[in-house]
C-alpha cells in the first residue's frame, strides 16, 4: 500500500471526482460510514459519542459520523467549534443534512430513544456535555492541517485530551503535520484509535500517533489514481496474503523448497535451531542445519523435524574455514542459504563467511555475526565489481565459484542498526535518525534487498522502493528474535524463490505479527524468542482471515 503526501492525498481526492466521477460528497460519505462502523464495532457497549468538528472537511466527515451514529440508535452529542455560516461546500450540505434528522428518534433497536444534539460555537451552553460521552470522535482537523494550532481549537484539544473516554481520530489527531515522519510539535489531540482513507500519510506511519489500532478504509478510489512520489509503501495484509494460500491437495515436502542453514558455535547452538525451525515453521518443506560437529548433538535435540550435518571446527568450537568444501557440496541444489546465526565473529569463520557469500550461486539471507563477517567491507556485497570487493571475489573464484554470476541469485541482508552501523561505518544515531534513506541508499548501491530492523523495520529494494513494516512489538526486543526472522525469511524465499522480494516483506510482516500474537498471551515482557515460532500458525490464520475484510487495520 502506496504512503503518500498530504498533498498528494488531496490530488487523488480531486481525480476521483474530477476525472474519474465520484462526487466529492460520496468520498465524504463513505469515509464518515466508514469512522461510524468502525466506533460502534470497536466500542459495542457505548451509547454515547460525542464529536467535535472543525469547520473543513474533516469536520464535514464528523457531520456524517453524527448522523450514521444516530441512525444506529446511538445518542450523540455534536460540538461544532464555529460559525455554521461558516462552513462551506461538503461540509456544509452534510451539516444540513445531519441537522435534518428527525430528534428524538426510536431507535430499532429495542425500541430505545436516541437523540442527536447540537451545540453551536465553542462556549455553546451544554456544549460541556460532548465531552462526557462514552466515546469521543476527534472531527477537527484533518491532515490538510499545518501546525501549530492555536486558539479554541488548541483549547478544544486540550479538553479533548483530559477526557477518559476513549477518543477516535478522523484521518488524522488534531493538530497534527500529517508529512512529518518523526516527533510532532506544539498541540496534538490524543488518538485511542484513527480511521484514515485510501493510502496513509508519513505520520501515521512514523509518527507514533496511537498506541491503539488505525484503520485504513477505501471510499472510492480507484489504485490507478493513488499515486506517490515517496516511493514508500506499507506492508499490509493485501500485499501478501496469496502467499498464505491454502496448499493443493497433491504437495509434497519437495515442492516447497529447501533450506540450508549455516551456523551455531560453541554456546550458541540454540541460534542456528532457532532458524532451522523457523524456516520450517514458515512452511519450508526441507530444512538442514550445518553446524560445528561438537554441537551438532545439541542443535538435533532441539526439533527431530531439522536435518543436521557437521562441520569441521576450530579450537574456539567455531566452523573452520576447512569446512568450505563440504559447506559447498551442502549448499549444491538446495533452494536458499541461511547464514550467519550463532556464527561467531571468529576470523577464520568470518573467512569462511565471506567467500561463501561471494561465491555461493544460491539465495542467501545473511544476518548476525553473517553480517559482522563484512565489517568495514560492505562494498564487497556490490554485483557490479567494486574495488572494494576485488580482493574477495578474486578468492571466491580461485574456490572454484564465478562471482560474476552473483547477479542471478538474491542476496537479503536482516541487520539490526548496530550491525548496520559495523557495515556502513555510519554511527548508530545517523542510522536511526534517517532509517528509509540509509536502507534505500545500500540496497540500490549493492544491488541487494536489505531488512533494517528495528520499530517499523525497513525492507528496501534495489530499485530504491521501500516498504514499511507496522507489525510488532517491544517484547521482541529480546535474544533470537531475529533468527527467528532469518528463519521466516529463508522459508518464504524456499517457496517462492521466483518472487523474492514479495516473500522478503511477507516474511518481515509475518515475524512482527507472531510477536503481536505472542504478546497478547505472554505480555511483552515475559515474551522470549521462541514464543514467536508457536505463534506464527495463529498469525497465518490472521492473515487468511484478514485478506477478506475490507479496510486494512494496522
């Protein structure tokens, strides 16, 4: 799904009606339709709401809330901040449209009474008791909004956000820049919930602006009139539920790809398992784990479903660079490559890492002490011969590879800032304080696909489009959490190695939505790693499930 800008949200709505011939007041209908079934869905047990509206467009939705409310049988209390002289176009016809309501009305349900008031200017006698509903629908200001708010309306705000009624945003919370991707400034309503349209913008993406659901509802307009020049999309349920389809009924194990993990060392055994079983989890059909020979006994025990083969040593109990033959005969006619959980940053491990990567003809995800294996060397990973990486592709054909041929196969790199920061040389803090164009900028230079995780992690392309992940939580900030993504990852990709960058965002969606599920039963700080791989069944069946509805819910 496209993030676009606020002004690239005012050009669709304008193609829509203009060209496409969608009248302007039917896109407000629906979206006032659609805020209105989501807070008498979200919030069954409330018989009251009260909506404060601006004097735009976004109070013009509120207008439409109002009135589907009341139709539902609600009692609704509507504070409009201004003149209703004021209003103009769509708001103003839904404004006569809503004071036209029959009120007092019976409801159909139970034969209940529901009312509709109204209270006229921000001092309005009564106008106190908008506030004192069960729910509270934020209609002020939408994201054709440019701060700072000032006057009644930051007033109104400030009311709005001393309530302890739950409080519902319209597109966007008052007083907020819809285009800014970090921490807003000056007056901004508070959000238990927001139900926008069509596409997101920057700040419902990046802006922390709930800590409740958001809900992206389509009033009309067609994909062909979405457009946007962030090159930013979000992962949503509708990218990727085809590659969570049920199976023919004639799958084999062989269908589905397999996957070669290349890890473990001497107390970190349970890493290289962890992604073994994650692959499986994620419906590989075939997964290996090659580890250090010593180990070997303790990574077989964890999951009687993983193949094991051992690897050569070295005296810390990491793989010996010895080991590359027999990791090379491993790697021949599988489906992808793994490498890089519980590694170890040993040397000669690191070696062997390095011309396997360069080398390999397969599919690699690369993560961990995989990726630290490129400190300081990242041009290395370019496909198009950097000098940088002169040195060790020359190595890699002396072994007996062509790293011309790199091109054909895909190379996806999962690291976390700190290791992203040993690749780049780039502080932790520049890294984080403009996560989009560090990732875009290495994945289009070295020709790869890169995951920056992280909260709302990254997946970026080589062709410089980049897709934003809204799953997860702070629970999964806890050991092996990301063998468990390079698990997911390898396993998708074993499926669908013809659609990689597909299975890439898929996977990145899947992993943090496990950690969403997994929160729900175990809390976020008592969640550990391997409580994501129990939930990934439940997070499929959400997605299925999800494919269905109609608005996307972040």
């Amino acid at each position: 799904m496209k993030i676009v800008t606020a002004a690239e949200m005012r050009e669709i709505d304008r193609v829509t009606s203009e060209r496409l011939g969608v009248p302007s007041l039917t896109l407000m209908e629906n979206a006032g339709t659609a805020v209105a079934e989501f807070a008498a869905t979200a919030y069954p047990a409330a018989q009251s709401f009260g909506v404060i509206c601006g004097k735009g467009n976004n109070g013009g939705d509120g207008f439409v809330v109002a009135r589907k409310l009341f139709e539902l049988g609600k009692t609704v209390r509507v504070l409009l901040l201004g003149d209703p002289k004021e209003l103009k176009g769509d708001a103003a016809e839904n404004f006569r449209r809503m004071g036209s309501a029959p009120h007092p009305s019976k409801s159909a349900k139970g034969g209940a009474t529901s009312t509709l008031q109204m209270f006229e200017g921000w001092k309005a006698s009564g106008s106190e008791s908008v506030f004192e509903c069960d729910v509270v629908i934020d209609a002020i200001l939408g994201t054709g909004f440019r701060p700072p708010v000032s006057g009644m309306y930051a007033e109104a705000i400030a009311r709005m956000n001393s309530v302890d009624a739950p409080v519902i945003a319209i597109d966007i919370p008052s007083g907020a820049d819809a285009d800014v991707m970090g921490e807003q400034t000056g007056a901004v309503a508070r959000a238990d919930a927001i139900v926008t349209f069509t596409a997101p913008r920057p700040a419902h993406v990046f802006g922390n602006l709930t800590s409740g659901p958001m809900v992206i509802a389509p009033i009309g307009s067609p994909q062909d009139a979405i457009q946007s020049s962030l090159k930013m999309n979000l992962i949503t349920v509708k990218d990727i539920f085809q590659l969570f389809a049920p199976r023919p009924r004639d799958s084999n194990k062989g269908m589905y790809g397999h996957v070669l993990v290349v890890g473990g060392s001497l107390g970190k055994a349970g890493a290289a398992a962890m992604a073994g079983f994650s692959a499986l989890r994620a419906g590989a059909g075939l997964v290996t784990v090659a580890t250090a020979k010593s180990i070997l006994a303790t990574v077989a025990g964890f999951h009687p479903e993983l193949m094991t083969e051992p690897l050569e040593e070295n005296a810390d109990g990491t793989i010996a660079a010895a080991a590359m033959n027999r990791v090379e005969r491993l790697a021949e006619n599988k489906t992808v490559l793994a490498i890089g959980p519980g590694i170890s940053r040993n040397e000669e491990t690191a070696e062997l890492v390095r011309e396997l990567v360069l080398g390999a003809q397969t599919s690699i995800v690369l993560d961990a002490d995989g990726l630290n294996a490129f400190e300081g060397n990242a041009k290395a990973f370019s496909r198009r011969g950097p000098e940088a990486g002169a040195e060790l592709a020359t190595k890699a054909k002396n072994a007996g590879k062509d790293a011309e041929r790199n091109g054909k196969r895909t190379l996806i790199l999962t690291p976390h800032p700190g290791e992203m920061s040993r690749l780049t040389g780039f502080s932790v803090a520049a890294i984080q304080r403009d996560r989009v164009s560090v990732a875009r900028n290495f994945a289009q230079e070295n020709g790869l696909i890169l995951v920056l995780k992280g909260d709302r992690t990254i997946v970026a392309g080589p062709d410089g489009e980049v897709w934003v992940n809204p799953t997860g939580n702070p629970g999964m900030a806890t050991a092996g959490t990301g063998d468990i993504l390079t698990g997911i990852v390898a396993g998708l990709l074993a499926q669908f190695p013809k659609r990689p960058f597909e299975a890439v965002i898929a996977a990145v969606y899947m992993h943090g939505l496990a950690g969403d599920v997994a929160a729900e039963s175990m809390g976020e700080q008592a969640l550990v790693a391997s409580d994501l791989i129990i939930a990934i069944p439940e997070a499929i069946r959400r997605v299925r499930q999800q494919s269905n509805e109609k608005v996307v819910r972040i």
